[in-house]
C-alpha cells in the first residue's frame, strides 16, 4: 500500500501529468480484477509481487534480448554513422 494514495491514483495522475509516460505497475494485487483494472487504467504492464528482476527488465524492454532493446541499439548505431 501507498501512504496517502492508491496506486490507480498514481496512476492517473502520471497519466494526466505524462500520458504518453509508459508505467508498469508493480503490485501485490494479484487477481484478475485487479489487473484489469490496471491496465483499463492505462498501465503499460502489470507484474504481481513477487517478481524477479529478469522478468522487470524484460517487460520494460531493458534485456538485451528484447525486440525494443535490439531497435534501441540499431538506432543508436544509425544515428552514431550518420554524425
């Protein structure tokens, strides 16, 4: 829990402060309610406590086997040859 706030309050207002902000919500809230509600909410991702670091990076495209990862790199490598 959140002192003050829930966490699809934070998550709104990320939303109305950033909306194009991707956030992964990291939660004990497990059930399937839940994480519908999450990501109806705008969530880009929902991961349920506990997790392991490996799945966080792979979900947030931080791996260095993940599809966003590799176009990160070939962009990076575009952009470097081109200046």
């Amino acid at each position: 829990m959140l002192p003050g706030a829930s966490g699809l309050e934070v998550l709104d207002r990320m939303r109305q402060a950033k909306p194009t902000l991707p956030v992964i919500v990291l939660t004990a809230q497990g059930d399937v309610e839940h994480r519908v509600t999450g990501l109806d909410a705008g969530a880009a991702d929902y991961i349920v406590k506990p997790f392991s670091l490996s799945e966080l990076a792979a979900r947030s495209g931080l791996s260095s086997g993940s599809p966003r990862r590799r176009r990160r790199r070939r962009s990076r490598r575009a952009t470097s040859r081109s200046t």
